[in-house]
C-alpha cells in the first residue's frame, strides 16, 4: 500500500516572509491528516526560513533544483549539502520549466537524480510531454524515456525510495487538467517501464504523484486512480485553503 504524498511546488513565488506566513498557515490547516505526506518546496531563498516553521511538524521541506557537484565554481546553483543544511528531506528534479527553459536534458536530471540520492535526499522526479508530442501520440515514448534516463543507474534500493511525478506539460498552470483516465493511463505506464527496470514488487513501491492544474475540486477524483499517488502542485500551493483541501483530498 503507497501512502499519498502531495507536494506544493512554489516556484518563482514568495518572499521569505511571505513564505513564513503560507508554511504556519499550511502547518495550521493539515494538521490532524495522518496518512498523506505533505511537503513544501519554496525557493532556495526561503528555504531555512520555512524549515523553522515545518521542522518538529509532520510537514516536510523539499528544493526545486540541486546541482549534481558536491561545490565549486556553478554560478546560481545549490548542492546537495546545502539543501540538506537547510532541512530539505526532498527535491524536485527535471520539472518541464527546467527543461523548457533552463536546457535540462534527461542526461543531466539523470546526474542531479544520483547525487540526490547519493546525499540522501528523495528526489522527485518529473516527467511529462508537450501538446505536440500528446497531438502527434508520442506521448508513452517520451515519457517512457524521460523515466528509463532519470533512473539510469540507478540502485533499486535508491530507486524504490524516489517519486515520479507525471505533469503533462500541456496542463501546468493552463487550467486545463488531464482527465483522471488520460492521467492513469500514463501513470500505468510510468510503473510499467519502472517495473522493466527494477522488476514489479519495487514499481509496485514508487509512488507516482500527478501535477499539472491540481485543485481541491478535481484532486479526489485523480486522486482515486489505482496508481496516482498524490500531487504535485504549483498555482493551487500558494494558497495554504486550497492547498489543505487538496492535501485532505488524498486522505
Ligand atoms: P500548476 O498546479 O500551477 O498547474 O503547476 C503544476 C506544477 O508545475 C507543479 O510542479
């Protein structure tokens, strides 16, 4: 049985204070759900701050990027130690917006995914194709490769610990949801390539979180899918209200 675990992505949003007052409120509100893993990724900026606030909670701290090097001369970009430093038990690997605009490639989530799980760290991991991949049907291929490159070398026992996140790129931030069929069905085939890799005792461990226009109105209904593990939210996580109501969706 895979416990739900429902992650607010914060991207480009807060400031330190701003972040306090979102995380006590977040805290506030999810408290008494005993069986869904709530985890908030703000910036790197807030994320000490935020840890003050979550830490002796049962909410978690996640990064949204980490680099693969231990330190060195990497302008703008954070290690795993420092994540660590700063309390983060997770990171966000290869989200869309990385790729789409920072030049990700499944070669360097691949690296970032190994250091993060060499440091400790659980990655969360996000795979998902554009419209026009979803429109020309090569939706299995690419989502199967963005998967079997993340994991490339990478130990079961490491493996059967991370979290995928499936977020159609096509529906981050646009309103437009999948509908809980379109999103199973590629859910399934995410656990099924895991399964080619680690066999399906471990596929049947990872869980595989949804992301991509999440609110609390749609959340139970995607959240009832057999192998949709909980979500991976962005607009929705920026109000503490909505973000419980999709976190009390999963419980
Ligand atoms: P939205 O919930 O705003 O669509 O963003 C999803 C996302 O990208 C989470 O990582």
């Amino acid at each position: 049985m895979r416990r739900f675990i429902v992650a607010g992505n914060w991207k480009m949003n807060k400031t330190v204070e701003d972040a306090k007052t979102l995380a006590r409120e977040v805290v506030d509100q999810v408290a008494g759900v005993e069986n869904v893993d709530v985890v908030l990724c703000p910036t790197y900026t807030s994320l000490s701050a935020v840890n003050e606030v979550v830490k002796g909670t049962s909410v978690g701290l996640g990064g949204q990027n980490m680099h693969w090097e231990a330190e060195g001369a990497y302008t703008g970009e954070i290690s795993p130690a420092m994540l660590l430093t700063t309390g983060c038990q997770y990171v966000i690997l290869g989200h869309s917006e990385r790729r789409t605009y920072f030049g990700e490639t499944d070669a360097t989530v691949n690296q970032r995914f190994r250091a993060a799980v060499a440091a400790g760290l659980t990655p969360i991991v996000c795979v998902g194709e554009t419209l026009e991949e979803r429109q020309s049907e090569v939706t299995e291929q690419v989502v199967r490769r963005q998967v079997s490159g993340a994991f490339e070398s990478v130990e079961s026992g490491d493996a059967g610990v991370s979290i995928v996140a499936y977020e159609p790129v096509w529906a981050i931030g646009t309103g437009l949801t999948a509908t809980p069929e379109q999103a199973e069905e590629v859910h399934a085939i995410i656990r099924d390539e895991l399964s080619k890799l680690y066999g399906e005792g471990l596929a049947g461990k990872i869980r595989i979180q949804y992301g991509g226009s999440v609110k609390p109105g749609n959340a139970a209904d995607l959240f009832s899918q057999p192998n949709i593990d909980g979500g991976l939210i962005g607009g929705a996580a920026l109000d503490a209200e909505s973000f419980a109501g999709i976190v009390k969706a999963a419980g």
